[in-house]
C-alpha cells in the first residue's frame, strides 16, 4: 500500500525531533545527526538539461525534461519538510559555460560545475535523476547507482530502491550497483551520493508513465520517503550505539 506523503513526513519529523533531542542529552554526533540538526542540505541534479537532451524516449520525450520534471517533485516534498534544498538546474538549462566552441568541451564544463556545485555545499547529500535507455524494449525498471567515496552512499540508495519497489515497481529486480569511472559526478563527490535511473525510456509502457505527472510525483515522493527512511535509519543506529 503506498504511504501518504504528508503523513510520512510528520511521522518520521516527530520521531527524528525526539531522537535528536535525545541523542544531544548525551552528546552523541554523527553526520545523520548534524544533518538533521540543521535541517540538512539535499542537492537535487535533474540529468542533463539545454543543448544536452539525454535519451529520447520512444515516445520522443526527451530525458532531460522528464529528468526535471521529477527533480521539481522533490524539490517540492524537501522544501515542504523544511530541508534546505539546492537545485543544479530549475529549468531547461545548460550550467556550463556556454561559450566554449565545441559540443564536447560545453558537456565537460557542465558536468564539471555539477561538482563544484556539490563541492561548494559543505555537508550534504546528493540526488541525482536521469532515466535509462537501451537498444530493446523489454527492459524496465528503476536503478540505482551510488558513489563508492562514503559507504552511506550505497545505504541511501537501498532505501531509495526499496521505496520505489514497494510503492511503484513491485515486479522490479534490479539490484544497485556502485558507480564506476563513466559516471563522473558518482565518481568525484566525497559526499552521500546516489544516481536513480527511475526507468527505461526504450520500454513504451513505462515511458507512458514517467511522462505523466501523477506517475512523476509518485516516484518524487518515493524518492523522498527512501531519504527520510535512510537518514531515520542511521540516526536510531547511532543512539542504539
């Protein structure tokens, strides 16, 4: 059965105010714990974005608009639940300098800021949203890659993935995998970072679905209940500690 957004929100709130509250009497630190302390900092990367499209689904959707269509989602359910939130691109844009003359130096500038946007942001966690592609149309299904630089990494994407199966994909899979050197961002951040692949866009039926905005604001919230299930998680570990 599919969680209500704004209950699940107060309900973990509530408990994460009292296990801070608790956790501070004994002086007890940790990354979950300053993250919450400070209402915690997400960065949201909708994939792609200008000149760059990403994949065309066989519908001809672009990936990049879909990307951010998801992206504003979170934004959304984050800035709702009082989570500082900073978003690498809030339209169809390019962030790289866009005065180098070649295609390829352009994307390299893009993806270079991406990081030093994270870089920049101190303590944070990283989302980034892309959706995948292949030659065939049988595949579907979310994925989820994480930055082998903080093991926290590859927990939040579990929970993320766990969320998506449970409320979206039940019929889905797909194991996480860790990012190896092809995804540059993954590859650099030295923060909790997760890449969610949210599905096939070579599949039609599930193109069907990420071009709708019920279906985006399904997979928003499940995203969203996979980060607040992951920082709960930690946060209780370290008091049981």
């Amino acid at each position: 059965m599919k969680r209500k957004l704004g209950f699940t929100a107060l309900f973990a709130a509530s408990i994460i105010l009292f296990v801070m509250q608790t956790m501070q009497a004994f002086g007890i630190v940790s990354f979950h714990a300053d993250f919450f302390k400070k209402k915690g900092t997400v960065i949201v990367d909708a994939g792609h974005g200008g000149e760059d499209g990403g994949a065309v689904a066989v519908n001809g959707a672009l990936e990049k608009d879909i990307n951010l269509a998801i992206a504003l989602e979170l934004e959304k359910n984050l800035k709702q639940n009082n989570f500082d939130v900073i978003m690498i691109r809030s339209s169809d844009v390019s962030v790289g300098d866009q005065s180098l003359s070649t295609i390829a130096e352009r994307k390299r500038s893009d993806t270079k800021s991406r990081l030093r946007t994270v870089e920049e942001a101190g303590e944070c966690l990283l989302i980034s949203i892309h959706q995948n592609h292949f030659s065939e149309g049988k595949y579907s299904g979310a994925q989820i890659f994480y930055s082998g630089n903080r093991p926290e990494s590859a927990e939040l994407a579990e929970c993320i993935r766990q969320n998506i199966v449970d409320n979206l994909q039940p019929e889905n899979k797909r194991e996480n995998k860790q990012a190896d050197g092809n995804i540059y961002l993954l590859k650099n951040c030295q923060v909790p970072a997760v890449l969610v692949e949210c599905g096939f866009l070579s599949n039609k039926a599930e193109t069907e679905k990420l071009c709708t905005e019920s279906y985006q604001k399904e997979m928003a919230a499940a995203i969203y209940n996979g980060l607040i299930d992951y920082l709960q998680n930690n946060t209780e570990a370290v008091l049981a500690n």
